[in-house]
C-alpha cells in the first residue's frame, strides 16, 4: 500500500530504481530526459531532478558537471569483500609456486562478470602522521614505500589502496618493484622473514576528499568507506599499514570470527 505522504521524489526515485533492476534501462545507458522523465513518471522537471539526484547519491546513476543527461551506473550489485575468505585464500595462493596469483581482488569483481585492473605506482614517501605512529616511524621523512593502487573493475574506479611499509621491510622483500610476482606483497614478507601474523581493520565511514572524489567518480554526496589495515608480524611489529577508500553503495563488508565459548 503506498503512503500518501511520501515525497513524490521518493516514488519516481523509487520507480526508475526498480526499472534499472528489471533491466529497463540497462547498466551504462542514458536515462530519458528529466523533461522525459516527468512526463512518464508524474510530477515536474525539478521533482524529477531530485530523483535523479537521490539515485546518484545511491550509485545507481552518474552525472557530472560536463555531462549532460544521467547515465545508469555500470555496477548495481554491490562488491564483496569478505575478509575472512581472503586473508586464507591469499595465504594458500602464497604457497603455489608457479601459479598467477594476485590476490582476492580479481575473484571479488570476476564475480559480478567483470575484468579487474590495479594501477599500481610505488614510491618512497614520508607517511601520514597516523600511519607513521602505527609503524613506529618519523613521519617528516621518507621512511616508507608506498604501494598506491587505483583499482578498476572493467572502466570503473572502485577503490584506492595505498599500502605502506617500512623502507628496510620493503628493502628485504623487494617490494619497490611494481610487480611482486607469484602469491603477490604476502608472499614476499613470508620470504624475508616478515610473516603476517595478525590482522586489523578499522571502518569509518566518510565523505570522500576532492582528489578522492575525482578518482573514484563521486560526488560531494557520496560516503566512502576508510579502511585502516594494520598487519603485525608474531612479536606484534607492525609491517604494513594499507589505507582503502571503497564508495559505500559499490561494497559490502563481510567479517568472521571463532566466537570464545568461555565469555
């Protein structure tokens, strides 16, 4: 039963939603005009654009500035990340020599019947005072490396990871090169004697910053996840410190652990 006093903006939001999941417009298309859209839906050019607004903020429709017209987002289904599957996966593929490994990424938008992509740049850089206090490092000189990524599923930015690690770490795991080969950056601390031991991630939730928003394809509407991973060899010395910004409405976030049956 509908609610006579939902917004009108809300219910043609709500329809051209449902449109785009029943295919009617497909992912990557132009949507009608608004003028177009108002005369379909009901209403008026500017409650329409409100719609469309909403729907942006959603991730269901992109529209800058330069653009005119809506396009339906490339992505509708939302991108899983489960942690608990790809920390084991990526430990198992480290011991498969010979084999392409790269970690749990590509299967993560394979899934959706996408191609992923990382764009990978690593320099040497002073760190961000939080990251500096984590590895126990000056945070005014260049004392890390840093793995930036900008990573695609098919044309569509879909997150930004920035792994940094500890120059003398990075050194004795050949970790400036761009490509870490087989069983990837895990692998190679393995080697040089830098095993992971323990993991953790802290989640904010935030709106993105300029250069995030232009990377990423957002808006000043959007919230991304922040995504600070911490990774701590036995002793608990903290190896690598990776900070991803994901948009909230692309990803889902899945976690697991044993629960303890004496608390």
């Amino acid at each position: 039963m509908s609610d006579p006093d939902r917004p009108t903006f809300r219910v043609i939001a709500d329809q051209i939603r449902a449109a785009i999941h029943e295919g009617t417009y497909a992912k990557g298309s132009t949507l009608p005009t608004d003028v177009q859209l108002a005369e379909q839906y009901g209403g008026n050019r500017n409650i329409v654009k409100r719609a469309i607004e909403l729907l942006t903020a959603e991730g269901y429709v992109n529209k800058t500035s330069n653009q005119r017209g809506s396009t339906v987002s490339a992505i509708i289904a939302k991108i899983r990340r489960d942690s608990t599957a790809r920390y084991a996966r990526a430990f198992r593929e480290g011991q498969q020599a010979g084999q392409p490994a790269r970690g749990s990424f590509n299967a993560e938008i394979q899934a959706l019947g996408m191609t992923p992509e990382s764009r990978v740049r690593v320099t040497r850089v002073a760190p961000p005072a939080n990251v500096a206090k984590i590895l126990g490092l000056q945070h005014n000189t260049e004392t890390t490396i840093v793995r930036a990524r900008q990573m695609f599923a098919d044309s569509t930015p879909v997150q930004l990871a920035d792994s940094y690690i500890p120059v003398a770490i990075a050194e004795a795991a050949g970790l400036e090169n761009e490509d870490t080969g087989v069983g990837g950056m895990l692998s190679r601390l393995t080697e040089a004697g830098y095993a992971q031991a323990t993991i953790e991630e802290t989640i904010n939730v935030r709106t993105p910053s300029e250069e995030e928003a232009e990377r990423l394809n957002l808006t000043e509407d959007h919230r991304v996840y922040e995504i600070v991973h911490v990774a701590r060899t036995e002793d608990g010395t903290a190896i690598e410190v990776a900070l991803h910004v994901m948009p909230v409405h692309l990803w889902e976030l899945s976690y697991k652990w044993e629960a303890d049956p004496r608390s």
